[in-house]
C-alpha cells in the first residue's frame, strides 16, 4: 500500500508516523512512502491560491497513481485536499488521460483503513496488551469527515470507527456528544482565544461522558487539544486528560515490548491514567 505521511507527519506529529508505521509491521502490511511527494497545500495553499491547492495535491495523487496501489493518508487536513483534487478533477473536464485516471486512486483516511473488518478482526486476534478499563472519548473533529461530497464519509454525524478500533483493542468507548465538534485547530494561532473556548468545550463534555482520555486520527486536532489545555490548566487548575493517537494505542496494545519512550512526545503525559490500569 502506498504512504503519504505529509508535513505534519515528518515533524509536530513524527510520534503518529512512527507508530502507523509500527502498526504496519505488527500487521504485516507494507507500507511504501510516496517517492518525492510534496506538501498538500493545506492549508496555506488552498487559501492563497485554489488552483495551486489542487496542483499541489493533484501531483501527489500522480504518484500515487503510478504505483498501482492503494493510498493511505492519515493526516486529516491532507486526506481532504487529496479528496478535494479528485473531486474536482471528476467535475471539470481532464486535459489528459492521467488527469482522469487520478480520480480513480483509492485514498484512505487512516481510520477508515483500520477499522475495515479484516483488519479489525486481525487486530483483535494480535492484541497482548489488552486496554481493558481505559474509558476513551473518540474525537473525530471535521476535516476527515466533513463536507461528505468531499471526503466520501458516509457517517460524517456519527462516525463510529475509531470506537470499533478502540472497542476491538479492549478499552471502553465512551458516549459523548462532542466526536466531531471542531476545536478551532485553524485559528488555534490567530485566535487563541477561540481555540481554548472550544476546546474547553469538548474537553469538558469528555469529562461528562466517563472518559480518562481522548483519541483522535487528526495531527492538527491532537496538537490543539493538548497545548490549549495546558493554557486552560494554567488559567483554573484542572487535570489535563491525555490525548492519544488512535495508532499508537494500537502499536501498544499489539507490541510484545513496552516501549519506555513511546509517550515522550506528548505534552500531556498520559502514563499516570496508563499506569492506575497497570498498563
């Protein structure tokens, strides 16, 4: 299967990277990174220039089409400006054969690639660790999911993927009613108040629905959920709850080996909940 990690991928979120890539290998799936792929143009691309934000895009999915294979894109934002330049290629009329053949590329959010029933049922049959007890609130957030015409998800109110995957890795899935409210990853910089306001939102209704921690597929989302609530911590004093990967729950429930270091990256460290389980 062919791999398009994107910007995030290879520096703020290199811990997402590293253990989709280690959840490949515990699955025996084999992943090739897109050769000499380029930025998606998300999001200062599209916002500067739509065409070049297609162009962009587009020239991934190029390489994506020569290889013959599947694409999996787990960025959020990345997922859906390759979307976005198939759906357009689909609505304006090509200029050449391989324009067409593009929009032909099958682009898999890394979510709706995992929670397929074959790879669920491989992950339940590879678990060593199970997650039992752990009370997760499965954040979706927008861009992998909204607008349908663009992203294709057919549950974009109520998707249910990541529960299946958590729920097959042995943790609880909490009910809560924020899965894919948006915490304002996008103005996280230029609005800093709003950011916090809603990510204090859904923070709290976390905390309403039972859940120790979140888990989201987004690099964007999961950034914005752990800084701004180290600005809300700061301001009255609440715990902060972890925010997890959804891969790299899966990498440690499926490694034989705890892997000392796997949480180093996180801002908000989440071993405390972890070890309360004894996990």
């Amino acid at each position: 299967m062919s791999y398009y990690p994107g910007c995030s991928l290879t520096g703020t979120a290199a811990e997402y990277d590293h253990s989709i890539r280690e959840v490949a290998g515990l699955l025996d799936i084999d992943l090739e990174e897109l050769e000499d792929w380029n930025c998606c143009g998300a999001s200062s691309g599209h916002m500067t220039d739509h065409q070049l934000g297609i162009e962009l895009a587009a020239r991934n999915l190029e390489i994506a089409r020569q290889t013959g294979q599947d694409l999996l894109v787990p960025c959020s934002a990345c997922f859906q400006r390759l979307k976005a330049a198939q759906v357009s290629t689909k609505s304006s009329p090509p200029t050449s054969g391989q324009e067409s053949a593009q929009a032909d590329v099958q682009v898999f959010h890394l979510t709706r690639w995992i929670s397929r029933p074959e790879i669920l049922k491989t992950i339940r049959e590879s678990v060593v660790r199970s997650l039992s007890g752990l009370k997760l609130a499965c954040y979706y957030g927008c861009l992998s999911m909204r607008p349908p015409a663009i992203t294709g998800a057919p549950d974009y109110e109520n998707p249910t993927g990541l529960d299946m995957i958590v729920t097959a890795l042995g943790a609880e899935s909490v009910r809560w009613s924020h899965k894919t409210e948006c915490c304002s990853g996008s103005l996280s910089m230029s609005r800093p108040d709003i950011a916090r306001t809603l990510v204090n939102d859904i923070i709290q209704a976390a905390r309403r629905g039972g859940a120790s921690a979140l888990v989201t597929d987004c690099p964007m989302c999961h950034a914005n959920l752990e800084s701004r609530q180290l600005d809300l911590q700061a301001a009255d004093g609440d715990a902060c709850l972890p925010v997890f990967f959804i891969s790299e729950l899966v990498a440690f429930a499926l490694a034989q080996e705890v892997q000392p270091k796997r949480w180093k990256k996180h801002l908000v460290d989440p071993q405390p909940v972890l070890g309360e389980l004894g996990l």
